[in-house]
C-alpha cells in the first residue's frame, strides 16, 4: 500500500518476508468473478488443488472437498467437467474452493458479476450464509448495491479513498 497497513491476525503483511507472507495465504480464500475452474481437471479435481498445493494428504483432500461441495450442494457432481456446470454451480465450485482450506477469511471480487440476477442472488446468499456459518470474514467487492446492503458493513472505495456507507 502506499499508506497505511495491511494486517492479518495482527500481522503487517507488507513486513513480512515470502515465506511468511505464503503462511498467511493458507489462511485467506479468495473467489474471482470468473471462477478460474480448470478446463481439464474435474470439479473434485477443481476443489482440492489449493490442498494439493498445500501438501496435503490426498485422503484428508478428498474429505474436505466432499464436506465443502456439500456445504455448495454439489456433492454429486464430483466427477462433472467445469463446462458442464452452470454458471452458477461454477461459481459454488469456485467458493468450494475457497472455502476447503478453513480460511479466516474469504475475499470475493465480484462473485456474481457473471450471473444472472436470480443466481447472482442465491450463490451470494449461499456465500454469506456459509461466511457466518463458519464464523469467517468476508471482504466482498461488488458493483451492485442491493447485494452489498446485505453485508453487515459496507464501505465505498472512491477515487481510492475508502469512506464508510
């Protein structure tokens, strides 16, 4: 940043070395506006790499992604390809994804902006109930202010100046 901190669990992020700041990483989920589901790789497949990355153990990686794609309700398209998902189940792989390596916080950028508005809802529904649920923060960046009024705080980034709602 230019000003300011950058912290997480306390810890200035821009202090750190690459190695600490990697440590940090495991403990963050991040879910993009246009899904970056791998093409060649299954939705189990999709939903485990961030744990495979990690190291871990490939019967503790296929739990995990059975728990959090049921949590998404995509439990039986385990072995689908991402091109036969809707847009809307492609994004609940994407916050399966970010949600496998029990992160402490999950940062979405634009998690609907490629849904329709009755999908865009109930995978943002879906995304928040699971945040509270798992007593997570979520930092979600969105253009459409019927979604971030459904936040417990929202915050306006203009001209790169962040002012409160």
């Amino acid at each position: 940043p230019s000003e300011g901190r950058l912290t997480v669990d306390g810890e200035d992020l821009v202090l750190m070395g690459v190695r600490e700041t990697q440590a940090y990483r495991r403990h963050l989920g991040f879910v993009f506006q246009d899904f970056n589901l791998i093409g060649r790789m299954t939705v189990l497949e999709n939903t485990t790499f961030v744990v495979r990355v990690m190291g871990i153990a490939p019967t503790v990686q296929r739990r995990k992604a059975e728990q959090v794609l049921k949590w998404v309700g995509l439990e039986h398209r385990v072995d689908a390809d991402p091109s036969e998902l809707s847009g809307g189940e492609q994004q609940r792989v994407a916050i399966a994804r970010a949600l496998i390596n029990d992160p402490m916080m999950v940062l979405a950028d634009e998690p609907t902006g490629n849904l329709d508005p009755d999908t865009a809802d109930g995978v943002f529904s879906q995304l928040v109930a699971l945040a509270k649920h798992h007593g997570l923060a979520a930092l979600i960046a969105t253009h459409n202010p019927a979604l971030a009024n459904r936040m417990d705080r929202t915050v306006r980034l203009d001209h790169g100046v962040l002012t409160p709602s």
